[in-house]
C-alpha cells in the first residue's frame, strides 16, 4: 500500500442472504487529496459498500484499509480519522443543534477552544448559526442536513465519506460544501463519496468509478475515461457495453 494511500478496497464483496452479492470482488483506492467520485444507478451497491468502509456494515469477503489500518481489525482506529455523511441523517432530534455538536466533539475529545473555533466556523459557512439553540426535530430536512455536515468536520478527519451528500442542500449549501471539500482536499484529506448525479461529479470529482449490479466496470482519472467526452456520454457507453456483454 502507498504511503499516499487513505482508502484502499481489496477484493470486497457483500452478500444479503441467499447467493446474489450486493458488491461482487471490488478492488479501488483513494489517494491523499483525491475527490473520487462512486457513481452508478440506484441499487448498484454503492450505499453499500460505503457503509462497510465506515464500520457500519460488517463483512466477511475482503479487506478495506484507511490510512494503513484495518477495518476489520482495528475499526476504533479507523472511525477516529473517518467522517461520514449518510444520505439520510438520523440525528438526536430532542437535543439542540449547540448540544448535538458538542456532543459529538466530545465523542472525538475536541478541546473547547478547538469546538468553538470549528463550529464558529462552518454554522457561519452554512447560515444556521442563529438556530443552533433551536431542538433538531423543529429544523427542515436541509438544516439537518447542514448539521450532521458540520459534525462530519468537527475533528477534521484524514477522510471523508458521503453518500449523496448534496440531497437536500439548497444550491448556496451545496456550492459551500463543495468548496470546503476543495479545501479539505488540498490539505491532504481524501474524499470519497457517492453519486448519481453525473455533473456534480464531473466538475468536483479528479477520479472516479462506475459501479453496476455490484462491480466496478470502469475506474480512473477523470481524464482517462471521459477521453473529451462528458462523464454522462462515458457512464451511459460504459453502461450499454456492460449490458451487450451481459447479454
């Protein structure tokens, strides 16, 4: 494995009872600095396959490394280097944004200067300072969203898994959020996150991989699949040659 290597995928597959896998033998990495981009229709096994890099899902058939350490072996290690963004946030709705934040700054012992200086930060990034005092189950789907965002930051994390992260965000939050990605990235973190939106990853996203029906049938630099092409003509290429060859 490269010292340059935050994420490493070896060989993992993933079954839900009976035979058929979810995720059948897929092998990428994710580099320091990388935005890589997991995109593929809806039930490709993307979700999945995130979920098992973050601890959230065991498995059995394969490896996921970050930074060197083993999923597997050392999870505690891992989570603590690791942010992750659900699709769907499931937050503590009967505390207030303040008391969620800080909680979860004390989850990765963040001093108080430390909390203060980040949460002032990014609440004034995404414009919901004013309503941190307020309970999460009074805010909208978006401001939840702003929230577990900005839990994701707090300990500043090697790296950064999303799963659709820009569901839900009004356009300014998603331009915000890309930006501190950009910024995250440039200072060594890697972001891996997951999509199906092909323009968002075609602008933010330096690699890439396609998934379908649990494999990898394409990966790489930008560069290297697009060819001149946009990423919509690649995927949808990629995605018809898979088929012709399936059939």
């Amino acid at each position: 494995m490269s010292e340059q290597t935050m994420l490493e995928i070896r060989n993992f597959s993933k079954s839900y009872g009976g035979s058929h896998k979810a995720v059948d033998d897929i092998s990428l990495s994710v580099n320091r600095g990388d935005i890589y981009g997991f995109i593929g229709h809806n039930g490709a096994g993307k979700s999945t396959t995130i979920r098992a890099v973050v601890g959230v899902l065991d498995f059995k058939e394969g490896e996921i490394f970050i930074d060197g350490h083993s999923v597997k072996a050392e999870p505690i290690a891992c989570k603590k280097i690791t942010a992750y963004i659900p699709d769907n946030p499931d937050l503590y709705e009967n505390l207030t944004g303040i008391q969620y934040l800080n909680f979860i700054a004390d989850i990765f012992e963040i001093s108080a200067a430390e909390r203060e200086e980040q949460i002032r930060k990014y609440a004034g990034q995404f414009e919901i300072t004013e309503a941190l005092g307020d309970l999460i189950s009074s805010y909208s789907h978006g401001m939840k969203q702003k929230v577990a965002i900005i839990s994701a930051l707090i300990h500043s994390p090697k790296l950064l898994v999303l799963d659709e992260p820009f569901v839900g965000l009004d356009p300014k939050a998603a331009f915000t959020l890309k930006e501190i990605m950009h910024g995250m990235c440039a200072n060594g973190t890697a972001v891996f996150f997951s999509t199906h939106v092909l323009d968002v990853a075609e602008k933010l996203c330096n690699r890439i991989a396609i998934i379908k029906k649990g494999k990898i049938i394409a990966s790489g630099t930008m560069e290297e699949l697009t060819e001149g092409h946009s990423l919509e003509e690649t995927f949808l290429e990629a995605d018809n040659a898979e088929n012709n060859t399936a059939a």
